[in-house]
C-alpha cells in the first residue's frame, strides 16, 4: 500500500512536468541587471548592519563572560 508521501511525490513530480508548469518567458538585459542589484543590495546591507553591531554582539559576549569569570572567582574564594 503507498503511502502519503509517495503519493505527493508523484503528484509533485506530475504537476512539475506538465506542460502548463513551463514558463514561456526570457530574462532580459534589464530583469538580469535588476536582480544583480537586489543581490549587491542585499549583501552590502547584511555587511552593514554587522559592522554596525559588532560592537554590541562583542561588548555581550565579553560583559557575560566576565560575569561567569567573576561567579567562579567568587566561589573560590568561599571554599577557602
């Protein structure tokens, strides 16, 4: 007996094959340029936004690392 998923899998894989699923379009010049640009786009602005948070995601890290040093210190000194 098949099951579910198998059954969707050869759906899926019918509907991908059909004729009406094949697109009757072309990228020009212009399309291709624009989605170039909303790529660049989108990196230089992940590149900017950490740069612009570093500073924070470091200034965390570091402030909770100390706190761990400063509770292990802190017991230490109670066992002695």
């Amino acid at each position: 007996m098949p099951s579910i998923f198998s059954k969707s899998v050869e759906l899926l894989i019918e509907v991908l094959n059909s004729p009406a699923a094949k697109p009757q379009a072309y990228l020009d010049p212009g399309s291709g340029s624009f989605i170039l640009q909303i790529l660049l786009a989108s990196l230089v602005g992940i590149g900017f936004a950490l740069r612009s948070y570093w500073g924070k995601l470091i200034g965390l890290v570091r402030k909770k690392g100390s706190d761990e040093e400063t509770d292990e210190d802190d017991d230490l000194e109670d066992e002695e």
